[in-house]
DNA sequence: GCTTGACCTCAAGTTATGTTTAGGTTTTAA
DNA sequence: TTAAAACCTAAACATAACTTGAGGTCAAGC
C-alpha cells in the first residue's frame, strides 16, 4: 500500500477506522451525508474530516436520531471550511435537548405503568398511557367507543 | 347490525373500539400476538379479552418494545383462564425495569454528549459516546486503529 | 506481467411493521 | 330481495437503513 498522502483517505480505510462497512459508507453518500471525490480510476477519496461526520452519525443514531434528520442537522455545518468544535456543539445542542425530551416522556410513561397495565382503565379515551397527547375525542368521528372496556 | 352477542366480536368491532386498523388486527393474528375463531362464514371472531391484549401491544409499543418482543411476553399469559390483574402485572414489571434501564442508558448518553461531540475525542477506541459497552479493543482482529482521530 | 485484493455500479434482498390493492364472499339493512 | 357495507385471502407496496450479489475494473506486490 502506498504512503498514505495524509490527507485523502480510500473507502476501505475510512470504513475500517469508523467501523463501518463499505457499503454504508456508500449508502450515506447516495444520502447526502458525507462527501467524496474520485480519482483517476474513479475510486473514492476522502478528507480526514468524514472520520468525524461518520463518527457524529453512528453516535446520533444511537441517540435514535434517524439518518433523514442527522443529514439535516449536517447540513447546517460549513462547506467552506472545516467545521470548529464549536459547530459541532451547535448540532449536540439541539440533539441534547431532544434526548431531555424523549426521557421525559419515557419517564412519565415508566410511571403511568405502574398500575395501568393490570388495571381496568386501558381505555382509549381513559388511560393516560393510551392517549398519548391527551387528545380527548377529537376525531370527529362522532361517538365511538361507548362502552370502554 | 345483530345485537352484540356481548361475547364475540368481529373484526371490524374491535378495530374500532381499540383504535387501529383492521389489516393491523389481521397482521398482529399472523404474528401470533392475538388469536381468533371463525364464524360460518369464515369471518374473524373475538373474545372480549383481546381488547386489553391489543391496547397492551399498543402501550409496549409506545414503550419502544418490538412486536416480536411483545408476542413472546405475551406467551407468558394463562391459556386456560381470563388473564388476572396479576398476570398483566407481571409484563408491565419487566417492561418497566427494561424501561428503567433504557432511561438510565439514555441519560448518561445525554451527559456524555455534552462536550464529546465538540471536542477531540470521538474516536472508536476512546471515546464513552463510540464505545458502547466500553469494550477495549476485543474483536481480535489484530491491531487497526493505530491512527486514531 | 499477472494474480489478488480492493474498488466500481446497479439491482435485489433483508427486517420490522404494517397498508394497499385486487378479486371474491358474507352479512346487514332497507 | 337486493345493494351496500363488511369481510376474506394473497400479493404487492412502503419506509428505514443497510447488505448481498453479479459482473466488471483498478491497483499493488511478487
């Protein structure tokens, strides 16, 4: 293998250093998520910089972030230059407060379990943890559900 | 419509009263999640007891649990009798200590974040946020990642 | 200079969780 | 009794996030 140029990297190397399969790194190019140019033999090259956006993606989707958003909130970074820490902070910013929401809402549900399950009251128009957003017969269906079990 | 012989319902009844699809009860009935007999012309019937076991696969589902998780938890219901209070019980008290630990996950996750992204250490090999389970460079796969970002 | 490993593209396959469509039967209500 | 509503099955479609396979090219080392 010849020297690496230090500053461009083949698809096999940014896959084995991310731990990520080639075909993924394909997969998140055909997404718009990272960025690559080809040379002469038309083989892919990339900046040390995808080590981190790919980084930043396995990370966010372990936040449970879907890749649609992760590439939207990539977007936000700057093409020109290459993104500072405090660019990346922007993008865990917003992802942290999301991840404060979605543990509220798993703490509220973990608590409304206690007891709703064995009880009487799963109804959909009753039970907190049936109605998610506390949505009271706004269906306009008319009245359904007359006799909740 | 025929006066609800109070003891079966037909498909379409307990889609209504649960608040999903028909194909949903049709698919969930492939699955083994619920169960039903049929009339003599071939059309789905219910006992009452698959509305709570509907409305439960709905609450586990907002709960992150998979179907197929779902199906094997209900396998753990008596057969034989109307499932008690106590049966349910003991579903929602796995669920929600898998729910604890899925908050606790989260909420380090939230913690780590702050900083990890922005800073220099998202590396596979290092970082909290990359390293899962903490696991040191186990694959056995010899020395890669002697370069790390 | 040739073999082998790495790479290329494009299409199809995979899993989860259903929905939609098509073509046909049953039930219900007027 | 007849038209509409509800039901039936089987297969195809949908989305996410990739992987696998087929068929062919490129590059590296002996």
């Amino acid at each position: 293998m010849v020297v690496n140029n230090k500053q461009q990297m083949s698809v096999g190397q940014v896959a084995k250093r991310c731990g990520v399969a080639v075909s993924a790194l394909h997969f998140y190019e055909t997404k718009g998520l990272i960025k690559s140019w080809r040379n002469a033999g038309n083989q892919r090259r990339y900046q040390r910089e995808v080590l981190r956006r790919v980084a930043v993606i396995k990370v966010a989707q372990r936040l449970g972030i879907p890749l649609a958003d992760i590439g939207a909130a990539l977007q936000a970074l700057p093409e020109e230059r290459t993104p500072t820490a405090a660019d990346w902070n922007k993008i865990s910013d917003i992802w942290r407060s999301e991840l404060d929401q979605r543990i509220i809402k798993l703490t509220q549900l973990r608590d409304q379990l206690d007891g709703c399950i064995g009880c009487g009251c799963l109804s959909l128009k009753m039970c907190p943890l049936r109605n998610p957003g506390d949505e009271l017969a706004e269906q306009g269906t008319g009245p359904r559900l007359l006799d909740p079990d």
